[in-house]
C-alpha cells in the first residue's frame, strides 16, 4: 500500500471545521448542575423541577427547543448524581466508625489499587531522616473488627504501611491494623488539599500500619490477580538484573509509557515544570493518541479498513489502560478513543466534539466530583478548544501568510503543478502548522486553568510543546514497543531497550536545553487576572474565528491599511501590554494597605516563617522540620504562590539543625532567592558529614551567597520595620541550639519576639543584657521547657504567645502552661498557620484553622 495514501485515525483534523455536536449541551448541563450543587447546596426538590422542560422538550419540534431540553435534564442528572456521591454517606459506611480523634481498629478488606513504595531517597536530606519508605494503596474495606465481632461495612480506605511491604498485590485479601482517621483538611493557605482530593475519590477514611507485621495478606485468584501480573510483566520491560539503579533514562520511560510519576526524580519533573510541559510526564491524551495514531498507521498501511482498523485500536487501548498505573487522565483519554472508534464501528460519521462530549458525560456520570480536578479540566479544556479554535487559528495563519508567500496547495495533496520535492515541503509545512495551531489553541484555554491550579505559568510552553513534540512522541512509540516485546515474548525487551533509551536520553536533553532559556513566572492568578486574559482571549478569537468587527480587529485593520508596519507594532504592542499586565496581576501583593505580615506556617515540629515588610520586601526565618517530608516544596513555596510572592529577598537560618533549613534547596529551586544569611556561630558548630555540612557545601557549589552576621548585637530597617539582632556579648553558645540568631521587629509600636532554639543559658543572657519586651512571643525551642523559661515568658511579658510544634496544647505540658498562664496562646498542631500582622490599627493573630472557640486576637494601636 502507498504510505501517501495512509489516513490519519481522526479525520476531523485541524483542516476543517468541527461539525455541530448534539451532545455538547448535554455536556455542559451536567458540568453547570454539579457545580451549582457543589456551590449552593440546593436540595433534590429544585433538580426535580428542571426535569419538567427537559421532558417537554421531546415532544418540541424545534432543533433549539431541543437542545434547551437536553440542558436542562442534563443540569439535573449532574446535580442528583453529585448530591449522591459526595454528600450522602451510607449507613454502613466505615467512616461511621472513626471520629476526630484517630482510632486504633483490625480493618478487613480487598486490595483494589496497585500497591505503590513510596520513597524519600530522592530528597537532598533524606539520609538523615527516617521512615523513607512507605507502601500506598486503596483497600475496599468488608469489615471492621468490633466489641462483639467483625461488623460489615463499605467504603474505600487509603492504606499506608510504614517502611514498605512487597508482599501485598492487587486482588489480595488483606487483614490490617494500624490507626483509622480521617484525612486532615491542610493547615497552611495555599496548601494542597488531600482530604478533598481523596474524597472526591469517594475516599473519606485513611490507615496507617506502622510496620508490615500488621498486614496479612491472602492471595486470591481474580481479574485483578491477572492484571497485577501483566503490569508487573510490562514494568519489567525496563528492569535490568544488572543493574541495580536505573538511570534517567529508563526511568522517564517508564513514567512515559506506564505512568510512573514516581520513577523520575524531582530535578527532571521539574525540567517539565519550568517548560511548561509537564503534560508530557502525565500519561493523558497525548500519550495515547501517539500509540492509537501509530497503531491506526500500521494497520491502514498494511490494507486495513477503516472498521478493521478500529478494532485494532480499541484492542490495543484496553491492552494500555490495563498495563499502565491507574490514574484519570489515563481512563479520560481512553473512553474519547474508544468512544470515537466505536463510531467508526457503527458507521457514524466521526465527530470529534461529540464524542469529546459523550466520554465527558461518561465520566461524569461515574464519578461526578471528578469535574473539579486540574488534569479533568486541563483535559477537556484543551481538547474542546482543538475542535473550535485550532481550525480558525490555522485559517488566520494561512491568511496572513499569503501575504507574502502564495502557495498553491498548502494541504500537501496531489497536483500536477507540484514537483515532488515541492509537495512534500508544502506537506511539512501544513503539519507543522496544524501543529502549531493546535498547541496555541490548548494553550490559550489552559493557561489560566494552570495559573489557578498550579501558580506557574511558562512563557514560551506553546514554543517548548512544539518543539519536543516529534521527540516526545517518537519517545513514546519506541518505549510502547518495548513493552510490547516484552509482553509477547518475555526477556526480549532488551532487543528494543537501548533504542529507546537513547532517544530518551536526546529528549532529556532537549527538555534541559529548553528549561535553560526558559521565562517563568510564580504565583496563584487571581480573579482579575483571569478577567483580563479572558477578556482579551474573545476578543482575539472574535476577531480570528468569526471575523466580525469588534473594536481589536477594527483596530487593527484601520491601522494596517493606513500602515501595515504600524498595525503589526499595534498588534504586537497590545499583546506585550496584555502580558505585562496579566504579570502584574499575578505577582502584585494582594494586601493593599501598608502592613506587616509575619506567617509562622505549620510544618510540625520545626520552623518556617515567612515575613512580609510593607515595602513588598519577603523573607524568610528558617524553612524546616523534623518530618521526612520537604517543607520547602510542599508549604512554603505553596504558600507564597498563594500570596502572589514570587521571590524571596532573605532567608535568615537561625542556627544549623536540620528542623530549621531542611526545605531551603527547594524553595531556591522554585523561584529567585536572595542571600543566605547565618550568624557568626553556625559554621564554627557545623559538624563534620552533618547536614549542615552538606547545605553549605551545596550553597559553594550553586555559587549562592552565604552572609555572615558579626558576633555582636546589630540593628537594621527594612522600610519603617526596625530589626533588631539580640546576641548577649558575653555568652559563648555550648550547643547549636544557644547560638540561635533572635529577631525582634518592631512596626508600628507593635513587636514580636523570635527566639529559634534558644534554651536555658542563652535566654537568661538575653534578659541581663537585651530589652526583650514584645507584644507577641514565638515560645523558644517549639515551646520545651527550661528551668528559667516562666521567667523568660514573663520578661518578655507578651499578650499573645506561638508556638510552632506537632504537640497539640491539650497533650502539652503542666509546666508549660503555667509557664504561660493567661496569655493567650497559637499553636501550629492546633490553629495550622498563625499570622500575624500589624496595621496603622493595631495589631492581630489568627489561625488558619477553624475552631470551636474564636482564634483570634487584635490588639489595638497604643493597647
């Protein structure tokens, strides 16, 4: 068969327009019913009500009144089937059985996700932490052991065994016991939500087993024996029993082409981060629209039909979606491919956007709060606006550039006016601008969806996108092959192994290349940020798709048929300004009045506290914990993305334990970072192969500076906001915890006392020689106990006491709440982020978590 003649599995392709789809508006029912149940909360009663037009419109005759029918049933179908699936529990339902408090329970169930090690080795720190590994999956629990007996329940729970277990796979049989509780809602702004994101997984309770010894396992037999075995084979096409690492390699195929995010290390996701093309590392569509295209080539090149062809996909999409990890993207990609070659099978003429809608539908229907997911919408999103926008984009291009070159036939098909030579250039030109059209049009509807979501925003990503694609996609074809070989003939795949592993090592590249020159910009977009590129989005789409004479295109053409240099200046002019804008609304500071704004966020037992000056200065007082986690990555840089910060001017490290500066690396990686700042005793008490040691020499070898303070008191402004650095002149610190560096600023008659470590000897140096009074006190050493510290506490003599520890108050102890008496005390463990800010008002703390008594204080200018 002739490769020319060869036709692409999705003929409705950017060269012609989208046909009408009868099932969007059905579609867009269900999404405006779930989100008006989500938001508003209305009862069953008002759902039932849009079913009266949506059944008088079967019997209309009119096309519109149709589709006003289907609308309207649709809003009711989705808001009664999210009512029902997120807030209707049943009565048997385990989460029944676990209060506030975490209950030690023997839970028996069914494994029904693929086991995962979860592991912190890829963390600068991780040698000197603990519990590096931990075992995750999803058990459908059957019964819980009770007073008298097991008692049947249902319900999902999210299982961690603590330092791993291999032993359990997917189908077993599971007895646990560990301690039940229900996933926390986050403690610091900006913060990802686990216990939403796993409810609307229909997962409302979690188990931690703190060692494999409390799991027994029974093996059974079953559909979901079979698969764990065929993931198992196919993971193993990127295995070497030489080896005993893997290399960047192998691991970014194998997150590639079965899913592993997991198999990566943090610095090459964030290479896909910083160019805007994380997408690639998700298995979604792209990825399975690069096996069904080859899959669809092969067989049509070998003289398949249509139909027949179709089969083959569908085979090989069941075949994907069983071996990769399971994950939404994954099923959202593979219902559109299979809902299209369905079609085909029935012999409907294919619709892009009606299929597109149904698969929405689909999902929807499965699982309702799936809608409010970033990958659902950054999906759908993105391929609707494939359908509607890509066709006009490529029309304007085409237009524009006929301007100056007049090709005869831009598609690339059979004329007797083209010379071979010229045919193929014009067919390489027409992909890549399909190409390109397609990746802007995905581009302008996700980009404020990633704003909002994630608070990163990549300049050129449309540019990177386009110029990774080929390698991307040949990255992918080859890793699926290997797969494939392995599957049908095991321990082969080392025949197609070193092929792909060598292009995925030039896409690495290419991706390193792409992040060096790359523009970011960090922070949440806000409601008018969102406003102003939408706005501007219509009118360039008016203007291109529909072509109507809006005020942009009137302007623009006035211009150019007076000047057509001048027009182009106009064009691109407003396009800068529109950027500079959209910047300026994303990294301006959202407070507009002149305050200071001091956040000690809660990362347990440990300190990082963000301060923000009224002159838009950030630093930044220690970024750590003594957690096996990365504050750094998952607090602090979330939480000023949340606050529009988009750089950090100072981090002070108060003395050289590893609670105190563990997230740092990360918080320079995410965004531009000023000097670090320690005093005179931290090198002189950084121990030799400490992480302290290990931070330092990191800092030489990135070239990042490094200040050190002099031995002795200082004082410094930043803006109106004096400083004060309190180091009593006669006190050698024995321990790293004494030469903790003490802050006191002072705003408008209002200060706060920042002690670090500071224990017995360091604080009774402080109060013979230093004034240290405050109005707000940051309890020393995560509120220990010292002899002198009812002393220290009533020196200071502070309104308000915080205290930054994974210690709840009511476990605290007797000493210390003596010790603090009547004062009124934040705790991190309690209130999750305490800020505290100081206006031309006064001063105020509060928490950021919800509690039964008012949390928070204000104390007024001149109290």
């Amino acid at each position: 068969m002739n490769p020319a003649s060869v036709t692409h599995p999705f003929p409705e392709d950017v060269g012609r327009r989208p046909r009408p789809a009868p099932l969007l508006p059905a579609a867009l029912g269900m999404v405006c019913g779930i989100v008006a149940d989500y938001a508003l909360h209305l009862p069953l009663g008002v759902y039932l009500s849009f079913c009266v037009p949506a059944v008088a419109g079967l019997f209309m005759r009119w096309p519109a009144w149709v589709r006003l029918s289907s609308f309207a049933g649709a809003v009711a179908l989705g808001g009664i089937l999210h009512d029902g699936s997120y807030r209707r529990i049943s009565p048997d339902h385990i989460v029944r059985y676990v209060g506030d408090p975490p209950v030690i329970a023997r839970v028996y169930g069914t494994v029904v996700s693929a086991p995962r090690l979860s592991s912190r080795r890829d963390m600068f720190f991780s040698r000197w932490m603990y519990d590096r590994e931990s075992t995750r999956f999803l058990v459908e629990a059957s019964s819980i052991e009770g007073r008298d007996g097991p008692i049947s329940v249902s319900g999902t729970v999210a299982v961690k065994i603590a330092g791993g277990d291999g032993e359990v796979r997917l189908g077993d049989s599971v007895e646990m016991f560990g301690k039940l509780y229900r996933p926390p809602p986050p403690s610091n702004p900006g913060q990802f939500d686990f216990a939403q994101w796993q409810r609307r997984r229909g997962v409302l309770v979690a188990m931690v087993c703190p060692s494999a010894e409390l799991v027994a396992t029974t093996a059974r037999s079953g559909w979901r024996s079979y698969l764990a075995g065929l993931r198992a084979r196919a993971h193993a096409a990127f295995i070497d029993d030489d080896i005993a690492t893997r290399d960047q390699q192998t691991a970014l195929l194998e997150t590639m082409v079965l899913g592993d995010r997991h198999a990566v290390d943090p610095k090459t996701e964030q290479l896909f981060i910083r160019t805007g093309t994380a997408h690639f590392l998700a298995v979604s569509g792209a990825h399975v629209g690069v096996i069904a295209g080859f899959v669809w080539f092969i067989a049509r090149f070998f003289g398949g039909t249509r139909r027949r062809c179709a089969v083959f996909v569908i085979a090989v999409l069941i075949l994907y979606v069983g071996i990769v990890e399971p994950r939404p993207p994954i099923f959202r990609a593979t219902i559109i491919g299979l809902v299209y070659c369905f079609g085909m099978l029935l012999r409907r003429t294919p619709c892009a956007a009606n299929s597109i809608s149904l698969a929405m539908m689909i999902l929807l229907a499965i699982r309702p709060p799936v809608l409010f997911g970033a990958g659902f919408q950054l999906s759908f999103a993105g391929v609707y606006a494939i359908c509607y926008l890509s066709h006009p984009l490529l029309e304007w291009w085409h237009a524009m550039v006929a301007r100056w070159i007049t090709p005869v036939d831009t598609t690339g098909r059979r004329s007797p006016r083209l010379s071979p030579i010229r045919r193929a250039a014009w067919r390489l030109y027409h992909t890549i601008c399909s190409m390109a059209a397609v990746g802007t049009a995905a581009c302008l509807v996700s980009t404020p969806l990633v704003g909002i979501h994630f608070g990163h925003l990549a300049m050129f990503a449309c540019v990177f996108g386009l110029l990774l694609m080929w390698p991307f996609t040949l990255t992918v074809f080859l890793g699926f092959v290997t797969v494939m070989i392995e599957l049908v003939s095991p321990g082969l795949a080392f025949i197609a192994r070193p092929v792909a592993e060598w292009v995925a090592g030039g896409f690495l590249w290419l991706v390193e290349s792409c992040a060096a020159v790359s523009l970011n910009f960090v922070g949440r977009w806000s409601l008018a940020c969102v406003a102003v590129y939408t706005l501007v989005v219509c009118l360039l789409i008016g203007s291109i798709r529909f072509g109507k004479p809006t005020a942009w295109s009137a302007a623009r053409r006035w211009t150019s048929a007076r000047a057509p240099r001048l027009g182009w200046l106009v064009f691109l002019g407003a396009g800068g300004l529109t950027v500079a804008g959209c910047a300026a609304l994303l990294i301006g500071k959202p407070d507009g009045d002149a305050s200071l704004r001091i956040t000690h966020l809660s990362v347990g037992r440990g300190t990082a506290a963000v301060i923000e000056f009224p002159n838009g200065k950030t630093w930044l007082y220690d970024c750590g914990t003594n957690r096996n986690y990365d504050p750094g990555a998952s607090t602090v840089v979330p939480f000023l993305q949340s606050r529009g910060i988009g750089q950090i001017d100072r981090v002070i490290l108060s003395h050289p334990n590893l609670d105190h500066f563990g997230g740092v690396l990360s918080v320079i990686d995410a965004m531009p970072t000023g000097p670090i700042t320690v005093n005179a005793s931290f090198v002189p008490l950084t121990r030799p192969q400490s992480p302290a040691e290990a931070l330092l020499e990191e800092l030489r070898r990135r070239d990042h500076s490094v200040k050190v303070l002099p031995a002795s008191n200082e004082t410094a402004r930043v803006g109106n906001v004096l400083i004060e650095i309190l180091r009593p002149t006669d006190f050698v610190p024995e321990s790293t915890n004494g030469a903790s560096i003490v802050l006191r600023l002072t705003y408008r008659g209002h200060s706060i006392l920042m002690c670090g470590d500071i224990e017995e000897h360091a604080m009774a140096a402080l109060m013979r020689q230093a004034e240290i009074r405050a109005d707000a006190l940051v309890l020393p050493h995560h509120g220990g106990i010292q002899p002198n510290t009812a002393e220290f506490i009533a020196a200071v003599d502070p309104t308000i006491c915080i205290r930054s520890a994974s210690q709840r108050t009511a476990d605290s102890s007797k000493a210390l709440r003596e010790a603090i008496g009547s004062r009124v005390l934040f705790n991190t463990a309690d209130d999750g982020a305490v800020t505290l800010t100081i206006r031309e008002t006064g001063l105020s703390v509060h928490g950021f978590l919800p509690r039964e008594a008012a949390r928070s204080v204000a104390i007024p200018l001149g109290g």
